[in-house]
C-alpha cells in the first residue's frame, strides 16, 4: 500500500493559522463565524491559485484578494490595508503551525510500517517548504519523497503530477492512494491519474467526481488509515 498525502487542510488544520489572523485584524469576539469565512475565502483561492502557478499573481496578492472577498460576502468592510495584514499573519502562522496529536502519532506508525508515503502539494516552492520545515514533516518523510508543483513544473489537478511521483517513487497505480481535501485538485486529479482517492472533506465540499472513500473528520481519517495498514 502506498500513501500520498495532500499538505493543507489534510496533513494539519488550515483553520489554527486562519483564525489567528482574524483575530489579529478584528479582535475579539470576531463579527462573523470563522468556519463561514474560511469556507468562503477558500472557493476564492481555488479560482485564483492557479494564477500563481502562471506567474500572473503572487502568494500574497492571492492571500488578499480571498480574504477581501471573503469578508465582503459575509457583510463586513474591511479595507486593503486589513486585508494586507490579514494575509501577513495568516503566512507567518501557517510557517509556525503543528500536527495534531492523533496525526503525528498516525505518521510514527507509517514509517515503522511497510507503507510507502509521501507528500504531493500544491503551491511555490519555497513557501510550501517553509511550511513543511515548520510542520517538522521531514521526520516521516524523506526529502525525495516530498513533490512541490513549483519545483516539479506540474500542479495538480493536472495527472502528470501525479505520474511524477508514480515514477520517481516507482508506485503502481493500484496500490497508491492520494488523501487530500480538494474537489477540483485532489479528487480530480487523483482519479484521473487512475489512483484511489480517499477525500478528505473537513470541510463539507461539494464533490462532483466520487472518489473511492469520502471522510469528514481526522479522527475517522486515522481510523480508516490505522484499519488499512493493518490488513
């Protein structure tokens, strides 16, 4: 069995850096429910990450224009300079994230394992590196395990990404599950890549595309992998 595995909002919870920053821009409490906001500003980034992959936006300016968007959906003014600070801490706090217990106890039984694992992600490279330095990830993962689509030159839901990591690891397709969170990357690009495809939806995504097994929390998510490597 072979396990590839999303970084954000599947690895660790986007929403630890998320509501730091909310709270640092509007304090507390906050004026609108942050699950609400997060929701909202993810469908944003969805539509314009792609962009940065194209040079035409950087990090930042996507991290801006979400959350801007974001919170003009949800009623709430909030100015460029907001939103520059907003997206300011929201980088700093993903650099200085953590794992959840249950997930780094979950990764100590993989390595001792006979599973193969590794990480396939989305996003610059050394923005995504920082963050994987911050998660302490290289303690389960070797280095050529770990595929960033701004070093390899191919995003996912593109299949070729997933092909990448199918040769450099020499997995067979039918052995190799992808786990991650999103409909339009992961799902799509996983099954096109003829990989099983465990959909990780903390968030409550609609999927338009049936992957093999959909899971809503972490603790089913380690449930189901803990049960899978046992067999």
């Amino acid at each position: 069995m072979n396990l590839i595995f999303d970084l954000d909002d599947t690895l660790y919870d986007m929403m630890q850096p998320f509501q730091r920053a909310c709270h640092a821009v509007w304090g507390h409490p906050l004026p609108v429910d942050p699950w609400t906001l997060f929701i909202r500003s993810r469908h944003v980034s969805d539509a314009l990450y792609p962009l940065i992959a194209e040079g035409r936006l950087t990090v930042d300016e996507v991290g801006r224009q979400r959350i801007l968007q974001a919170a003009f959906a949800s009623g709430i003014a909030m100015s460029e300079a907001d939103a520059a600070r907003f997206q300011q801490c929201y980088r700093a706090s993903q650099y200085d994230a953590s794992l959840s217990p249950g997930m780094r106890d979950l990764l100590d039984r993989l390595v001792h394992s006979q599973v193969t694992i590794g990480i396939l992600t989305n996003g610059p490279a050394e923005h995504q590196r920082r963050k994987i330095e911050g998660l302490a990830l290289n303690r389960w993962f070797a280095p050529d395990h770990i595929f960033i689509s701004g070093a390899i030159g191919l995003q996912k839901p593109d299949p070729r990404a997933f092909w990448h990591v199918q040769e450099a690891l020499r997995l067979k397709p039918e052995a190799t599950w992808y786990i991650g969170d999103s409909p339009s990357c992961d799902v799509k690009g996983a099954l096109d890549a003829g990989w099983h495809m465990l959909f990780f939806n903390r968030r409550d995504h609609a999927a338009s595309l049936c992957p093999d097994v959909t899971i809503t929390t972490e603790e089913a998510l380690i449930a189901w992998i803990t049960k899978a490597i046992a067999q």
